[in-house]
C-alpha cells in the first residue's frame, strides 16, 4: 500500500478538488450539481449561480423554477435543486447560515449524504475525509484494495489502508489516475505506473 500511495504521489504532485469555490456553502452546492455531471460543466455554471444566490437564505428561498432553471444544463435539476433548496433550508435553520464542520452534522442536512459531506469536510476546512465516487470505487476493486461495491463500505475499507492525515489526498489521486489511465472501459493498463501492484492487471490487458 505504501508503494501504491508513494506512486500517486510522485504522479499527482498538484492534486486538488477540480470545482471551482471560495466558500464551503459554494462547494457543497458545486458538489450536488457534480452529480451524473463534469467538473468543467459545473464550473461554467456556478459563478452564475452564485452571483443570483449569494448565500443559503437565497438558495433556501429560491423560486424552484429559476433554480432548477439556472442548473439545469447539469442534468438532474428538479432532483439537484431540491437537495440544494432544503439542504440550505436546515444550514439557516440549524446553522445560522453557515456550513456544519462535522460529518454527523453535515449528512444530517437535507440531500447531503456521506460523498458530498467528505468534500466539503476535506476541501473547505481541511478535516480528512475519504471521498468515494464512480473512480474511486472502480480503483479501490482493480487495486484489490477491497472487493466492496458499496460506497460507505468501500470509504470504510479504506480507512485503516490510507494515512489519515492523506485521506482527500488519495481520493483525488484516484479520481485523477481514473480519468488519465484506469478509465472504465480501456485502462491504459501497459502504461500504467501503478502495473506492478495491480493484482488485475493481467485481467485487463487480456481484456
């Protein structure tokens, strides 16, 4: 494991989250957009948005027309919106307005589950989270780091094999690495830094 993270390293010095944001409520409504959505396709929508709804008393009070309007080049809207509009609702009600910086307090919002929590908790206030999306899921079986499908199972399986103090870093290292190399469909398994502690390497190249 600690050859795999020492190689993530080296290929990813300057991994970051890829959605645009300058405060923890604009990240975790990047974040629900991000949903079946590109980073890019979010980022050209969010300075929009967050000019028309500045904070969470304006999404919470948001006409559900114009907001599923302003989003809905992300897909999803009427879903999207919703979350975003009662997610909101409880940060001004429970929160005063600002974003929770505890898991148990940010998965108790409306629409916010533990993906979009661990987000927000490592990129915004810098408190360790493990984020496991479609690429960190795909990784984490071909590394056989675990043979879970489920995201929660997967994020806990993960945690005692990852740092603490590296667990957003390593869910970008992934992210990235699954977008350049470990894609979905044909993994660039020959050219993949990572071939030798790959135990299905040989699976995918033969694929």
């Amino acid at each position: 494991m600690n050859a795999i993270l020492e190689q993530l390293r080296e290929l990813y010095p300057d991994a970051r989250c890829a959605l645009d944001f300058r405060t923890p409520l604009q990240l975790l409504v990047a974040t629900i957009l991000s949903a079946q959505c590109t980073d890019a396709r979010v980022n050209k929508v969010t300075p929009g948005l967050f000019a028309t709804y500045p904070d969470a008393a304006a999404f919470a009070a948001a006409e559900p027309a114009g907001l599923e309007a302003a989003i809905h080049s992300t897909g999803f809207f009427r879903n999207k919106a919703k979350a975003i509009r009662e997610a909101c609702a409880d940060i001004v009600l429970k929160h005063g307005g600002e974003v929770p910086r505890t898991l148990g307090e940010l998965t108790a919002l409306r629409g916010v589950g533990r993906k979009t929590a661990n987000v927000v908790l490592g990129n915004a206030y810098g408190v360790p989270g493990l984020v496991v999306d479609t690429h960190v899921t795909r990784l984490a079986n071909r590394l056989g780091l675990t043979n879970e499908t489920d995201a929660v199972k997967i994020e806990f399986a993960l945690m005692p094999l990852v740092p603490r103090g590296s667990w957003t870093l390593f869910s970008h290292w992934l992210i990235l690495h699954g977008r350049a190399v470990c894609n979905a469909r044909k993994p660039l398994c020959s050219a993949c830094p990572l071939a030798p502690h790959c135990p299905r390497v040989g699976v995918s190249l033969s694929a």
